[in-house]
C-alpha cells in the first residue's frame, strides 16, 4: 500500500480514449467525446457543453495547455520547431487558424507520448491527482456537511431581511 492507495489498483478511464467532455453540435445535438476526438473534431462542434460554465473553462484551459504544450514545440507537420519569439508564435498560430482543423499527426504523437499520464484511476500518477496523499480525517464528506448544516454559525433570513 502506498499512502491510501493500494499498489494493485488497476488503471481505469484513460481520458484520452474515454468520452468524457460534453461538447455541442451544430444540430444542437449534445456528445460525450475524448481528449483525442475534441482535437481532431473541434472544427466539427459548437461549444462545450458540461453541467456548468466552470466546467467548460477547466476543460478549455486543458485543451488549450496541451494545445500550447504540442505546438510550442512542433509546427503543424510534426517536425521539431521551437517557438523562438511573439512574431514566430503568430506566424505558427495563424498558420493552424487558417487550416481551420487541428493537424492530426503532432497531436496524436504528443498524447500517445503522455499517454500514461491520462489514467483517471492509476496506482502511482492518476491524472491531476496525488495518491499518496495521507487521509486528512477520518470522517466522509457527508459529515462535514452534516457539521455545517447543524452548526449555529448560519445567518437566519429573518435576521438577513430586517437589516439586523
């Protein structure tokens, strides 16, 4: 066992191959996708689509991390091509706007590189996640809540209305 996690955990739910960003189409019909489809169909939706609006700007400001992570190093063939300054950055961003879709092949290479890092469940580097992180409490969210909803540290409404 390491921290909380037991070593055998199994990796489940690779983010890159598993629908799980909500994204609109033109015909208004809503899609669950991955990380590698909203890239190479991102020409083909309208918008983002998840519960709420701070969803949508945590997923946008993934993709566009990994978007500036692929193309700060590759141009749109793939090849090697560090961004050297502002005016290269331009020329290289202008360049893929004007293709109006993602190139496939830098993409799909930088992710498969990474790929191991995009398991939600994984026993030593689940995605955005420290799993050797020592439980804080040994009481459950539920409780906590609980302890809230119960305290005396509210304000009353009545109070709140007349101004008190």
């Amino acid at each position: 066992m390491k921290g909380n996690i037991p070593m055998d955990k199994k990796k489940e739910f690779n983010l890159l191959e598993e629908p799980w960003i909500k994204v609109v189409h033109a015909d208004c019909r809503e899609e669950e996708v991955s990380l590698i489809d909203i890239f190479l169909n991102a020409h083909n939706y309208l918008d983002l689509s998840g519960d709420t609006s701070a969803q949508d700007i945590a997923v946008l400001r993934l993709l566009l991390a990994i978007l500036h992570a692929v193309f700060e190093q590759t141009d749109e063939e793939g090849n090697e091509a560090p961004i050297d300054d502002l005016d290269g950055a331009y020329e290289r961003w202008e360049s893929i706007w004007k293709r109006g879709s993602f190139p496939e092949a830098p993409i799909r290479d930088y992710l498969e590189h990474w790929k191991e890092r995009f398991w939600l469940f994984h026993p030593e580097t689940p995605f955005w996640q420290f799993p050797q992180a020592e439980t804080a409490s040994e009481y459950s969210a539920a409780k906590l809540n609980g302890m809230i909803s119960e305290s005396a540290n509210k304000i009353g409404a009545s109070v709140a209305w007349v101004g008190k």
